[in-house]
C-alpha cells in the first residue's frame, strides 16, 4: 500500500508541481519560538530543520523538535 507521501508526490508530479529546494536562515536570539519563512506552502514529510551553534549544524528531529503550521 501507499504511504500518502508517496500519493501526494506522484499527484504533485502529474500536475508538474515539483517541490523547490530553497534556504531560509533566520537569526536567533535563544528566545523566540515562531518564525515565518514566506515560502508557502511547505511540506513538514521533506523539510529538514537545522539549529547552526557552537559545535556546528545540528539536525532537529520531526516532529518532537519542531512543528509547522499550515495556513
């Protein structure tokens, strides 16, 4: 059977709407939650959410590290 990423790629396909890479950086102070990366829509199956520090890039898990709001 399908996972419905797998449906909603090959929909995205025949219509010959493919996902675009794209980076969006936003500065971070240690305290603000909520940032808008104006790129609409996104898809939460194949965004990777990275946290740049001290020690380098770390990749932060879906869903428990992060969420995203539809709109």
């Amino acid at each position: 059977m399908a996972r419905v990423s797998q449906i909603v790629d090959r929909v995205r396909l025949e219509l010959g709407d493919m996902p675009k890479k794209f980076t969006y950086s936003s500065p971070g102070d240690g305290t603000t939650k909520i940032f808008d990366s104006k790129i609409k829509p996104l898809e939460p199956s194949t965004l990777v959410v990275e946290v740049r520090g001290p020690q380098g890039t770390v990749p932060i898990p879906s869903p428990a590290g992060y969420t995203v709001e539809k709109i």
